[in-house]
C-alpha cells in the first residue's frame, strides 16, 4: 500500500495503529532471561520510544505552518509505507 498523498489525519491514524501494533511491553521477566529476553526488552524499549517520538512530533506539527507540515508528511511518507504494506503482509499470512 504505497500511497504518496498522505495527510496530517493519515499520521495521526498510523500513530493510533502504530501504538495498538503488536505492542511488546518490557517486562522485569525479559530481562532475567539470558541475552533473548534482553534482546526482546531492548527491542520493546525501542518501539516505545519511537512510538513516543511519532507522537510527539505530529502535535508540534499540527502548529506548525504548512510548509513544516508538508515537510513532516514527505518525511513520515515511507515509515507509513512500510508500516502498512508490512501489516498487510501479516494480514495476508493470518
């Protein structure tokens, strides 16, 4: 699902969807695994702070000018390609 035309409302859909993706929340119990719980809680940590990140930024956007709005669009563009074309590949496996 390639689109190129995505708009502020798009982002704010995919920060919803993002936020709900198969959300691993770390755990004391990952980290007392050996290396793979370490992995999967570093992991987790990662997605948080990015999902926090997107967030973040679309409400600085949404005061901003067009312009910057435009920019913020063209920049999230292919996170929100391959977000979607990679659930859509989870859903055809399903």
């Amino acid at each position: 699902m390639e689109n190129y035309n995505y708009t502020m409302d798009d982002i704010e859909k995919f920060i919803k969807d993002y936020k709900n993706s198969q959300q691993t929340k770390p755990k004391d119990w990952m980290l007392s695994i050996p290396i793979v719980g370490r992995k999967m809680y570093e992991n987790a940590y990662l997605e948080d702070a990015k999902r926090n990140f997107f967030e973040k930024k679309y409400y600085e956007m949404l005061n901003a000018s067009l312009e910057e709005q435009q920019d913020f669009i063209n920049q999230m563009t292919p996170i929100l390609n391959e977000f979607y074309a990679e659930e859509e590949n989870n859903s055809k496996k399903r």
